[in-house]
C-alpha cells in the first residue's frame, strides 16, 4: 500500500534523487513550494509524513513546521525536516590536503595554511547546520536528514520514524454541547450529523473549544489559527467566523461577539467533555 508524503521546499528539484527513492518504496510524494499549497494538500489528501526543506517560496521551513504543530490536527504528524548540507561534507578534502604533506615542504606550508582557512570555514559550516538542525527539532520535527547523505539511508531513516510514530491511538475528542469534534480525524459532528468544514474553519472551532468561556481577540486568533507572519486582514477572522457559524447550525449559540474586541465560545453548561 502506497505511503502519501508530501515534500515541501522552494527547490524540490534538489531533492529529486531522495523522492525517486521514496517512490521506489512505495512512498506516493506529491511536491510543494508555498506553505499554502502544503496546507491545501493536507486539507484535501490523507497524508502519512511531511518533508520539509530549509525555505518554502513564502516562508522559512523552522516558522512553518512551529505553526504547524500548534494547530490540533498537526500535533502527531511524523514531520522530516530535510537540509542543504551534512556535517561530513567536507572531510574528504580535509584529507586530500593534508595528504599533500608528503611533497615539498614549501607546498607542505602552503596547503597546511589552505587546509587550517578550510578547516575554519568547515567549523562554521557545521556549526549553521547543527544551528539549523537544532532549530527544526525544537519546532517539532522529528527526524533531520540532508541531502547530501546516502538516499538509502535516508529512506530507511523515515521508515524507521514511521514505525515508531504510526500506532492505532485511541480516538481523541472534544464534546460540548450539540458539538463533537473528533481530534484524530479531524471530522466535527453537530448534534450526531457530520457537518464539513474547511481546514481554517476546524483550527478556528478546535481554538474556540480549547479556549472556552475566553475572549479571544482577532489578533490572537490570527496568530493561532493562520500564523504570526500572516499579513492580511483582522476581518478575514470575521470572515470565517460568520462562515463557521453558519455550518454550527443550532450550535452557533454558543459562539459570542465580543464588540470590538473579538469572540467568546460560551458552553451551555459552563463545562465541556474531553
């Protein structure tokens, strides 16, 4: 059975030799470039895994894999970050340059002073992707690949990730009132009857219902629901509120106008189930 992995990068040609061997292991990898494709592709398909390079056309890999986990459909997805370079890279030309010491000891000295300027540049190379690496990992990937490294290993490391991470987790839900919303599947039912939501309007319930009997400000909303480098309109919240509200049928109740502030998700009995 076919594993569905998206791979996202401003460059994905780079990692063409990585996607033809996840293709010859029964990955199916469709491509991105924009954090926005990368969210409709989510949206829209069942994907196992997310690879994510260094930059995307409109973002930097580190930002989006952050905001990406804090969304409540995201949080247990296996996420590969993969980057320029390794830190072994330059180590065979470390080698061939002091290989040269067996010459004449003027070229000795002049290749000695070759290698030590390299060797600098090296450290500092290594030093931005250990910098890098570090950073995806505490945005939340869970495994950190270069491209440089054996295609083979690469994918025996990602299916390594997949064993670990891809268990059968007990079904997550939230409840309150007419409202099931199922964290797992990311499906919401209102009064037992399954109502589709787009992607942004299940963020923007999943933060109403975590945040009940709060005011939540546009601003915040934005920044929880499309991200902190979002540039668009506050009213692109009451947008999709009022759209929201409009698929929560009986349940719209329950969601508050806060005038000139924001919004309030009040439970009917002050209380909700999860």
């Amino acid at each position: 059975m076919k594993i569905n992995a998206i791979y996202a990068s401003r460059e994905p040609n780079r990692a063409a030799v990585l996607i033809e061997a996840l293709s010859a292991s029964q990955f199916a990898v469709s491509v991105a470039q924009k954090s926005k494709e990368v969210l409709d592709q989510l949206s829209k398909q069942n994907a196992s895994l997310l690879l994510i390079g260094e930059k995307l056309l409109d973002s930097d890999g580190v930002s989006f894999v952050k905001n990406l986990r804090a969304k409540g459909s995201y949080k247990q997805m296996p996420i590969v970050a993969v980057v320029e370079h390794g830190e072994a890279q330059a180590v065979a030309p470390q080698r061939s340059a002091y290989a040269a010491f067996g010459k004449k000891p003027v070229d000795a000295i002049r290749v000695k002073f070759s290698s030590e300027s390299f060797s600098n540049g090296v450290a500092a190379s290594v030093s931005s992707q250990a910098s890098i690496r570090l950073a995806f990992f505490n945005a939340g990937a869970d495994e950190c690949l270069s491209l440089n490294w054996d295609a083979a290993e690469c994918v025996a490391r990602i299916k390594a990730l997949l064993r670990r991470t891809q268990t059968v987790p007990s079904e997550e839900i939230i409840k309150m009132g007419l409202i099931e919303l199922n964290l797992t599947s990311y499906t919401l039912h209102i009064g037992g009857k399954k109502v589709n939501l787009t992607s942004k309007e299940l963020d923007l319930l999943y933060v109403f219902l975590s945040s009940s009997n709060r005011v939540l400000s546009r601003p915040y909303l934005i920044e929880r629901v499309w991200g902190y480098n979002y540039f668009g309109s506050p009213r692109t919240v009451d947008v999709h509120v009022r759209r929201l509200r409009e698929k929560l049928g009986p349940a719209a109740k329950y969601v508050t106008t806060i005038p000139c502030v924001g919004y309030k998700l009040i439970p009917p009995s002050s209380e909700m189930r999860r």
